[in-house]
C-alpha cells in the first residue's frame, strides 16, 4: 500500500496538477472534522491512485533498484520521454491524434524493451510519469467515453422515465440543470460537482449508482477528468439523448396517412398493443435490442436489423417474422404475448400499407392510446349531472360499509354537499348549513368561472361521532396510514372527481390550544378541498397552511396563539431553508402549523394574486421549487431565508 509520503509523490508528478485537489472532495463532502470519515476518504482515493496509476513506481528509499540498467537502455528512456515532452505542444494545437500515436508508440516500446523489476531505476519511472502525465491530458469524449459511463450506470434512476432527487442524466442538457440539491457538475472544478463526488462516497448507502457496484476505477478518473477539463460537449445537440451524435441517423421515413378504406386501424387496432405489450421493452435510453419506437416514425425507421416494418409487404418485415412465423415466436420476450387475432392485425396493417391515422407521427404513440384513468374520465365526463349525483350517493355508502360495516350511519343532503355518519341528524344538518356557508365564503374569495360548480356530483361529507370511526378511514381507505392524534380530518378528491369526500370527527364545540372546534375543522377542510378539488396533488404544508388560514380562526383563537411555539418546534432542525417548500419536509401534523406561516408569508410577498399564481404554477409543476421560483422570481432558498428572517 502507498503510505502517506509515497502519496505526496504521486501528486507531485503533476498529473495536470488536479488529482491532488480532487483528493479533498471526500474531505469537503464526506465529513470535515471527522477523522473516520477522513481516513476512508484518503483511503479510497489512495486505492483510486494505486489502480489507474498502477504503473508509475514510486522510488523511496525501500525501493530503489538493485541492479542498473544498461546506459543504451537508459538513454532510450531518457529519449521517449524527450518525445512525450512534445505532448503539450501538440494538444494545444488540438493535434490529439498525433498525441495518441506518440502515446501508443511509446507504451509498444516500453514493453518490447522488457526491463526486469530489479532493474527499473529513475530513468525508467520518470518515463512512465510522463507516459501517465500524457495520458490524463488527453481530452475526455462526452459522447464517446463519458456516456457509455453515464448511460449504464445512471439512467435507470435519472432520466426521463424516473429522475430521482429530479436529477436527470439523459441529455447534456440535463445534466448541466442539475436536480433537487442544485447543480451536479462544476465544470473544471471536480471537488464540487456531485456527479464525481457521488461515485467514491466512503458510505456505501450514499454512494452512486446506488445499490450497486463502486465504478471502476478508470470509469471515475474518466468523469473526473472530462470535468477538470471543463465538461465540454462534443455532440450535436445538448438536448438530444447523451450519444446521440454517434448513433447512425437513418433517412426520413414516409408517412402514408391512412384514407379510410383501411380493415385494420393503428389507432384503433395496432397502437394499443405496441404500448401494452411492447414499448416497455423498447424506449428509453437502452430499448431492447436498440430498436426504440416510442412515436410512429421510429416504428418505420426500423432498428439494428433494417427492414423491421415494410409497408405493403409483411412478408420483408422482420416484426411479422418475429411475432407470427418464428418457431418458437421470439416476440414479444417474456410472458407477455400475443393473441394470434393480434399478431394477424398486424400482418395486414402492414400490407395495408402501414398507414397512419393519428395526427402526429412524431408524437408519441402513447397518446394514441388513453389509459384505464383516461377512459374512466371520459366516462364520468359523460355522465348527466343527475347520474353522477346518484353515483356519489351510491359511493357514499359504498365506502362507509367498508369502513364501518356494522355501524348504523345517517344522512343529510345538501345543495353541495352529501353528509354520511354516526352523529345524529340534527348534527349533520348543522354541520351542512356550515357547510354551505363557508362554501359561500370561499367563492365569494376565489370566484369560480361562471357556470361551474366546486363539486360536481356533491362533496361527500363523513362525519364520525367516535375517532376511532375516523381512524378507520386512514386504516382502511388509506392502506393502513398512520394517524397522529393531532390530526382529526383530512381531504381525499382525486383526478376526474371520481371520488371526493372529507372525513372528519366531530370535535365538539369548544376550542382549545391543541384543538379546534368542529365547524372550525370543516372549515379548514373545505378550504383544502376547494384548492384541491381538481384533483391536483398540491404540497401538503400549502393545502393544510391554506385551509388553517381559511378557517374563520378569531384573533383571540388559543389554538391560533399556541400556533408559532409548535410550528418553532417543527422547523427546529431545519438546516436548508429551501426545504422549508419541499413536501414531505414535515410530518403530517406539523404541515398545517408550518403551512399556516409559509401561506401567509407568501400573501404577504405579493398578495392574492401573486399566490394565486403559485398555486396555478403548482397545479402545473409538481416541482415545488421552480413552481414558486416561477411566481415569485426568486429561489426557494432566498424565499426560506427571508421567511426565516421575518420570524414566526
């Protein structure tokens, strides 16, 4: 193993003087101050040094030759690495292949010379300094050698389909945004881009890829340098998928709309089947077999193989081959197949003409195809008014009989709202009259277009007597979520209001420092389904903050007063103000106290209009961060820091 003075000696052969800085990151990253973490830090990178650096001896006073090379061999040496002197000149001239040459020709000689261990003195390690000092100045590829990298060990976590931490990797582009904790590459400045910092974590929990092996060590040196040398791109476009420069661009395919004459329909008929069964395999940044058809053109382009769809002659398409003809049929792989009605639809689409009759081939075929959720959307959209009241109803008692099945409930209709529980009905009909009112209320803040109604169908109101009843709604309805006693209601409306209902425990009518009274609750419950009754999943902490603010909380309120000593106590181990905006940043009966002062604190950074606008942008973004940066032009950070500095 290299000791701590050989190290030093590594470093001191230059090797673009940049190892040595890069030698801190884990130091900076991982822990200063704390001398395990520290230990570990130098420890990989020690056996970072020792594998891609392998080759270079370290003369020390225990290693020196024993025997000395004969004076021809030694002025050879001493003449390659005059050669390897040249190096810089030439890279400045951009003459990189020549640099390549002199590399390889060098690297041929060396071996060929065969010069035994005992013999390897200074002469023969200050060549291979040069020969490794020439080596690491070479330029880094992105598309070429920093990709591949970055392709097989990184976009199942951080592309399109998924980008965890909303960190992507699939175009350059994307990797210059960076994700959640900000930018992952600082060009020239390896130390503070994630994206190598991440690769050599002494922690294997927080090292990337995560759940898989540490990269090779060539892989990382690779990254490192490509951002030492300043993350230059050396493909065509920055948003096009990384390597796509050095894929094989096939000629325009000519699209024939289809004329209506067709028997077999791709949108009807084709599109249906490709997204089902097959396009799990084939899109993305590594679709299988290299053949990616997530729009209808690249159907046409074929892959790999050349003449995968000819329109008009199925018996020269390879797909037909596969999915009709081979025996055993090798498409589509795994369990999933295809009926024989299918696999015969498509033979004749393809003699038909493989002709199109969606409206953008270059779409993806996916929107061709509407989904279970889709379907059922346009179901209940047509559905009458009258209809769809009787189906809340129905789900009304439908839900309460999975929740509480031998429990007696009553019930009280109003012109909104449907209430369902076990208080009486007197109860329900005040709380309904309530109801309305704060409905009244919300409207007469926050218009609704002309015509339109906030629940359609009516909003389902559960009422419990016992909180246990309540629970059970968590239990059951909400797989077995926890309840914090704290929290006595909560809101479920989903996309298409295919359901929507409020369930709640009735309180009571006295207020108190740690709770609110019954009306109180539905109030702030109604306001959150009011923001929400979309169906947009909006922050919990902007739901919850806005239905407190909407509550109709007096002044004198004790459960208003005691409100900033527990939001203080939530946000007691905030280090990152930015996170204050994160969904998720607080447990559920800490969102509604936090969210109460973040709202109002955004109302007073630019009114009702200004927030307003937030929330259109939230319904848009589900990115919290640039939704707000968007409204208010300014980081989340900056927003927190200024929340902060107002106090509570």
């Amino acid at each position: 193993m290299l000791g701590s003075g050989a190290l030093v000696q590594v470093f001191s052969t230059g090797l673009s003087g940049k190892l040595n800085l890069f030698g801190g990151i884990l130091l900076q990253k991982c822990g200063v101050g704390n001398g395990a973490v520290q230990n570990r830090s130098v420890g990989v990178l020690r056996s970072l040094l020792v594998n891609v650096l392998s080759t270079v001896v370290v003369i020390s006073a225990a290693s020196c030759a024993v025997a000395a090379l004969p004076p021809e061999t030694r002025k050879e040496l001493a003449d390659l690495q005059k050669q390897l002197k040249e190096a810089p000149a030439l890279l400045k001239k951009n003459e990189v292949d020549k640099v390549k040459e002199l590399i390889a020709a060098v690297d041929a000689r060396i071996t060929e010379l065969m010069i035994p261990e005992d013999e390897k003195d200074r002469a023969w390690t200050g060549l291979k300094t040069a020969l490794e000092k020439a080596r690491y100045a070479l330029p880094v590829s992105f598309e070429k050698e920093v990709t591949p990298i970055v392709k097989t060990n990184c976009l199942r976590c951080h592309s399109e389909a998924q980008a965890s931490a909303n960190l992507r990797l699939d175009t350059y582009a994307a990797i210059g945004k960076g994700g959640r904790s900000g930018p992952v590459v600082f060009p020239k400045v390896p130390n503070r881009s994630l994206l190598a910092v991440k690769l050599i974590h002494p922690d294997e929990k927080l090292r990337m890829p995560q759940g898989a092996a540490k990269l090779k060590d060539e892989e990382i040196l690779t990254v490192v340098r490509w951002i030492e040398q300043g993350a230059p791109f050396d493909g065509a476009d920055r948003d096009a998928p990384i390597g796509d420069s050095l894929v094989e661009k096939k000629p325009p395919v000519q699209v024939v709309m289809a004329d209506g004459s067709e028997t077999v329909s791709f949108r009807r008929d084709i599109a249906p089947m490709l997204v089902n069964i097959c396009i799990g395999c084939h899109s993305g940044n590594n679709a299988r077999g290299d053949y990616r058809f997530e729009t209808f053109e690249q159907l046409l382009q074929g892959g790999p193989t050349g003449n995968t769809v000819v329109p008009g002659k199925p018996d020269e398409s390879y797909l037909i081959d596969l999915v009709l003809r081979q025996d055993p049929l090798k498409m589509p792989a795994g369990q999933a197949q295809l009926k024989l009605s299918q696999a015969k639809a498509f033979e004749t689409w393809v003699r038909e003409g493989a002709k199109f009759d969606g409206t953008d081939p270059k779409a993806p075929i996916r929107t061709l195809v509407p989904s279970d959720a889709e379907l059922e959307a346009a179901r209940l959209a047509a559905m009458s008014d009258a209809d769809f009241e009787k189906r809340r109803i129905e789900q009304a008692e439908a839900l309460w009989k999975r929740v509480a099945p031998r429990t007696t409930a009553a019930s009280v209709t109003t012109p909104d709202f449907y209430l369902y529980g076990t208080v009486d009905e007197d109860r329900l009909k005040q709380l309904g009259d309530a109801a309305q009112a704060q409905l009244a209320t919300l409207a007469g803040k926050y218009p609704l277009a002309a015509g339109q109604k906030a629940f359609r169908g009516r909003l389902i109101l559960f009422v419990t007597k016992d909180r246990f009843d309540y629970e059970e709604f968590n239990t059951v309805l909400m797989n077995n979520r926890r309840t914090p006693r704290a929290i006595s209601g909560h809101v479920m409306i989903n996309t298409s209001f295919e359901t929507a209902y409020l369930a709640m425990h009735d309180l009571g009518d006295t207020e108190s420092d740690t709770s609110l009274t019954a009306p109180q609750l539905l109030n702030s419950l109604l306001a959150q389904a009011y923001l929400a009754r979309e169906g947009t999943a909006l922050p919990e902490w902007l739901r919850q903050g806005f239905g407190t603010l909407e509550a109709g909380l007096p002044n004198d309120s004790p459960w208003l007063k005691a409100l900033p000593g527990r939001a203080a106590k939530a946000m007691a181990t905030i280090t990152d103000p930015a996170t204050l905006f994160v969904d998720g940043t607080f447990a559920p009966d800490e969102s509604g106290d936090v969210g109460y002062l973040l709202v109002r604190f955004l109302l007073g950074q630019g009114g009702k209009e200004r927030f307003l606008i937030a929330i259109d942008e939230l319904k848009k973004n589900p990115n919290a961060a640039a939704a707000l940066q968007q409204a208010y032009g300014a980081p989340t950070a900056q927003l927190g820091q200024l929340f902060i500095r107002t106090g509570l």
